[in-house]
C-alpha cells in the first residue's frame, strides 16, 4: 500500500494536489492519504500580545477549516484518508512524521511563481526539501496570475534597462 502525506493549509490551490491524488488513486486504489495541517508562522511580535491558549484556539480553528476543505474533497474522489495532529504541527516535524506513519512520498503544492520569486522567498516547501529525509512531489498551480506573468519580467527588464543606462552614461 502507498501512503502519502499530505500538508494541507485551506488555500485554493491545493486542488492541484487533489487532481494528482486522483490520477494515482485510478492507476491504483492501493493508497492511504494521511492529511496533516501545517501551522503557518506568526510573528514574535504579534504572538507577544496573544496569550498561549489564543493562539492555539486559534491553530485549532484554522487546522478544522484546512481539514473540512480537504476532507470533501478526497471524499468526493472516494479516496481512503486519515487525519493526524488535529492541532497542525510546524514545518520542521513533518519529514519526521512522515517516516512515523511510513508515508512513502510527501506531496505538496507549490503556487506557479516564477524561478526569480523563489529565489527571494522562503517558503515550507523549501523547508521540506531541505531536510531531505523523505521523496518530496510538487505539484505545480495550474496558472498564473496576470502580475506573475507579466508585471515581474516587466518590471525585471526595466530595472535591467535602466541599470544599463546608468552603467553607459
């Protein structure tokens, strides 16, 4: 049987990663999807105001909103899941809870920046692979919004531009 683990944060495009899960489960009905919620980072200085049991009621909140979106969708897809760590967990334990519940691959979705974005950005996806303990699946989005398209290598080429000219002149 395969497993596979899945981070799930509530997002949008995490349908990508149902669409893959689905094209698996029809190649083979063998597999379990074990769902687990990644809590997202909250600064030192907003958590300095929030009292301990705030701010884990609110993980919790947040963790059963992720799980309900999920849920319906392996459902509708008739896919066998297991939710594990109702509280979400942080990015640094997930590699190790992967090898607890003998999960085979791990399988995220990463939204479709471009490669320059990804360079600036640090993100838990990036995390992830660099633990390098378990096989790491990114699915990419689908699309990309107009900005993405565009407004960055606009914007990139006409910083290019005019470093050029201030070099020649």
């Amino acid at each position: 049987m395969s497993k596979f683990l899945i981070p799930v944060d509530g997002s949008v495009h995490m349908s990508a990663v149902f669409r893959y899960l689905s094209s698996e489960f029809l190649k083979n009905t063998n597999i379990q999807v074990e769902l687990i919620y990644i809590r997202p980072r909250v600064s030192r200085y907003i958590t300095r105001f929030l009292s301990q049991k705030n701010k884990l009621t609110w993980f919790k909140e947040q963790a059963s909103l992720a799980y309900g979106l999920s849920s319906r969708h392996l459902e509708s897809a008739g896919i066998p899941f297991q939710i594990n760590h109702p509280n979400g967990v942080h990015v640094q334990d997930v590699s190790q809870i992967a090898k607890s519940l003998d999960c085979s691959q791990i399988v995220v979705c990463r939204p479709a920046h471009g490669s320059l974005v990804h360079l600036f950005e640090k993100t838990s996806t990036d995390e992830l692979i660099g633990q390098g303990d378990m096989p790491v699946v990114i699915v990419s989005r689908e699309y990309k919004s107009l900005f993405e398209r565009w407004g960055i290598p606009f914007i990139g080429a006409g910083l290019a531009a005019s470093l050029l000219t201030a070099v020649i002149d």
